[in-house]
DNA sequence: GCAGTGATGTCAGTTGCTGACGCAAGGGGT
DNA sequence: ACCCCTTGCGTCAGCAACTGACATCACTGC
C-alpha cells in the first residue's frame, strides 16, 4: 500500500472548485483546501504554483489539443485552419458545459482570475500564431489571426455558457465568424 | 505650509514604474516603492488597491476618451464607430510612446501584470459593447465587435511598440483593420 | 538487505494586504 | 477667537499567501 493517498492533485483541484464557488474565491483559505483534500498547504504548493493555478491547471492539456487541430487542418488559409482547430476544441469541451459553467462563474468574480485567464488565453495566441507561421502564413497575418479568432472563440465560448440547452459551441463559434465577416466585408 | 508634501500618489506611480524597471517587477517590495516616494507602506495601499494596480492608475482617463470616441463616431455602423473610437485613443497615445514602451516592458516579465491589463481591457470591451448597444447596434455584434475590435488594437499596439520610429499607432491600426476585413472577405 | 528516489510533512520566515486608531493641519461656521 | 469636522497620513497588530531548508518513510533497482 501506497503511503499517501493517490492523486493529491486532483483531490486539490476538486476540493478548490468546491469550495471557492460555495464561498468564494477570496474568502477561501489555501490551507482549507489543502485540508479538505487530506493534505498540507505546503503540498498544494507544490502543485500550484499559487492559489489561483488550481483553476487554470488541466489548460495545458487543452492547447495541445488546439495546435494539434491547427496542424492537421487543411491549409486552406490561416483563417480557416485556425477555424478547423476551433471546431476540435469546441468538441472536446461540449460535454463539460456544467462543468466549465461553475469554473466561469468563479473566475468572474475575481478580476485577478480573470485576467490569469485572458493571460493564459494570450500565450495560446502566440503558441498558435507561432504554429500558423510553420505552416508558412506570413508573421503579422498569423499573429492578428490568432488575436482576432479567440476573440471570436471567447465570443462564442460566452454565448455557449449562457444557455444550459442552446446550439453546440461549435455552431456559436461557426455563428461568429461568419459575423466577423459581414462586418469587415464592406470593408 | 501642508503638513505633507503634495502629490503622494504621483511619486508613488513615478517611484514604482523606475524601480518596478530597474529590479524587476517581484524583486521591489512595496515597502521600497513607499520609501523611495517618502511615505509609508500604509499610504500606498490607501493610493492603490495593490501592488499591481499602480501601473494602470491612469488608465481609467482612457478608457473615458475612448468611449468619447464612440460617442462622437457618425454612427455609419459598428465597426466604423469603433475604428473612429480607436483613432481618437491613438493620438492619444502617440506621444506616449517610450514611457508605454517601459511600462509595456514590465508587465511583460510577469504573468500576473499580463493578466491584469488584459482584464483591464476585458472591462473596457464590456463597455465600449454597452455603448455600441445604446448607439442601437444588436447586442451580438456590439459584444462580437468590441472584443474583435480589441484584438486589432492590442496587434497594432504591439507593433507599434516594437519600434522606436516607426508609422504611427493609428496607421497601424489602420493597417490591422484592413488585413482582418481582407481576411474575411472570402467567407 | 541497502542506497537512492520521490512525494509529503514540519517549521520558520518574508511579503502582500487590512482594520483600528491616533495625530495634526486646514477650512468652515458661530 | 473657538470649536468641529474633514483630510491625509503614521503606527501597530494581525491574517493569509508564498518560500526555503530539512526530515520522513514507502517504494525501486541493484
């Protein structure tokens, strides 16, 4: 037998998005989720860099996911590639909407966690700007890319969680970009 | 004769922004900042709500010439408005360009700073949004346009920055502006 | 067995941030 | 002149976030 208790970090996660949307992100104490997942405050910050990680923690695996859907799209160009890799990030995240729904209401509370969020979101943009140049798009068509399509995905991600029963994210994400372009058509 | 030298907050913000570039953002404890200014640490926090919130003091005047600049725009439609809004906040900004330079250095070495500017200008999307809506544009495009809108201003800015003598900020946002319609255009 | 590894606990310390209270100069009213 | 209120700051005590150093002990490979 094991001498502690397996995946203290998932216990963490689990005990903090618990705890923070019952009473609050700031009028929670890392030690009362350290306690509630059986283990110390010294131990979440092993796994959390700070307390506001716990919320972002499992991001990572997702931006993979992204360059993975830009690199496999059919370089048509760079608008519709980065259109193909929202459509396979749009699939992964369809069955959590309760899920991501509580995580939203949580960091919306808090401007700190907003701005991490919109952080983390900005270093997907020069991650994937960064994979669209590879694939031979010129540097600023592939930066402004990136920016303008999450806005269009943050967007769409909004309109998503608003509804419990609407469209998939995929479609709202689809409505968007086609806005984006009759807006700047007359351009 | 006061009692107390005038303009704390003043030469908290100046003090904050030279040692903030000087030692780096984490390494300069508010305690130096107040001393550095003649005040106590207390005074500090009594200015700004944290350590983080005396860069972007002045950032709320901004955000009253931009939606000024809205405001004023001839109300052709909503990506219009904006641009005009954007131009306005551009010449603004013009002269400003080595001490944004700095600033924009700074915030750059740490994720939080990062994060909170971004959120920063979370909140103005939200209300340049609401005054597009006011202006009588429907809610999803004045949602889709602020946030879309955004993104070009921050690619233009950070090509602005990026060198010391180039075309003006409102060139390159022209610029920007005109490389998402053509992008776009052929959805 | 036995040394090494890895995840955790323990403890002490620094820093960010807040509440409560006190202090003194300036500006009004009477 | 006198009083009172406001303003801007200092002082002190205290909590909570975070970190470094070191100890502990099940597990692993030899």
């Amino acid at each position: 037998m094991a001498r502690w208790a397996e995946d203290a970090r998932g216990r963490l996660a689990a005990s903090a998005l618990e705890l923070f949307a019952e009473r609050g992100f700031a009028a929670t104490t890392v030690d009362e989720v350290a306690a509630a997942a059986g283990v110390t405050q010294r131990t979440f910050f092993r796994h959390f860099r700070d307390k506001e990680e716990v919320l972002f923690a499992d991001d990572d695996r997702l931006l993979q996911v992204l360059l993975d859907g830009v690199g496999r799209a059919e370089g048509e160009d760079a608008e519709a590639d980065l259109g193909h890799a929202l459509a396979v990030v749009s699939a992964e995240l369809e069955p959590r909407r309760e899920q991501l729904r509580r995580r939203a209401g949580v960091i919306a509370t808090d401007v700190a966690l907003t701005g991490r969020e919109l952080a983390k979101q900005a270093g997907w943009t020069a991650a994937v700007a960064q994979v669209l140049q590879e694939r031979g798009y010129p540097g600023t068509q592939a930066d402004l890319m990136a920016q303008v399509g999450f806005a269009v995905f943050r967007n769409a991600m909004d309109r998503w969680l608003s509804q419990s029963d609407g469209p998939p994210l995929a479609a709202h994400v689809e409505q968007c970009r086609a806005d984006v372009g009759a807006a700047f058509r007359s351009r």
